[in-house]
C-alpha cells in the first residue's frame, strides 16, 4: 500500500546522521539525494525520505505515496482527487528524473499532506 513517505527535520544534519547510523544497522542505505531530502532504502528504491526543514514549522504536511498497479490507477486517483477538489500539485505524468518507468500524480488532501499515487513500471507510451 505505502510506497515511500518522508518526514521533516528541524536539524538536518543530526538527522542525517541519524539516519544513517539507524538505518544503516537494519541494512538501508541512502538510495537517493533530491535537492534538500534523502531517500533511504535498499536495492536502488528509497522507500524513506528526511527533507530538510529549517525553514518550516513542526507538525508541517508531509509526503507519502500509495502503490498503482498501472498508469490507469494513478490517472484515477487524480481524476477521484480532482472531482472532490483537491489541489492539483502535479499531473499524472512520466518522472525520469527519479528513475525510468517512474509514473505519478499529485495533489493535496484536505489537512495539506503532499499525496502521491505512484506506478514504477510506465513507458514512455505512457508519459
């Protein structure tokens, strides 16, 4: 169900550090540096992500992204997002900047949670 969510830290650097080290004895690794945020996993997949947040407040929204089974379930979940009148942040639409075959879609719930719906096997037929 959940493919990878992300925290926000108000020290960075001791939570990388952190991170590392915990994460480290259970096998992870950093898998991923995307701007101000790590992504933490195994196998080449961040499944975790810390984003810095110096400039933000505690309790501020998060990001966390739900398994598709395919192109159609991501557009769905947008469409579904859209008709309730959500806030669109992102089109369903390839992301080759995170990995080949990355297909995903955007937008905010209602409490302001950055939410995702992600398929990891799309073409580029599909982008």
């Amino acid at each position: 169900m959940i493919d990878h969510f992300g925290i926000v830290c108000a020290d960075y650097g001791k939570s990388q550090q952190f991170y590392d080290a915990v994460l480290g004895a259970l096998g992870y690794t950093r898998q991923m540096e995307f701007g101000p945020a790590i992504g933490y996993g195994s196998g080449g997949k961040p499944d975790f992500w810390i984003e810095d947040g110096a400039d933000r407040e505690v309790g501020a929204a998060i990001h966390f992204a739900f398994q598709s089974a395919g192109v159609q379930q991501v557009e769905g979940f947008y469409d579904a997002a859209m008709a309730l009148g959500a806030e669109s942040l992102h089109a369903p639409r390839l992301w080759p900047e995170y990995h080949p075959g990355y297909f995903g879609a955007f937008v905010r719930d209602p409490d302001g949670n950055n939410v995702e719906a992600v398929f990891h096997g799309a073409s580029p037929a599909d982008g």
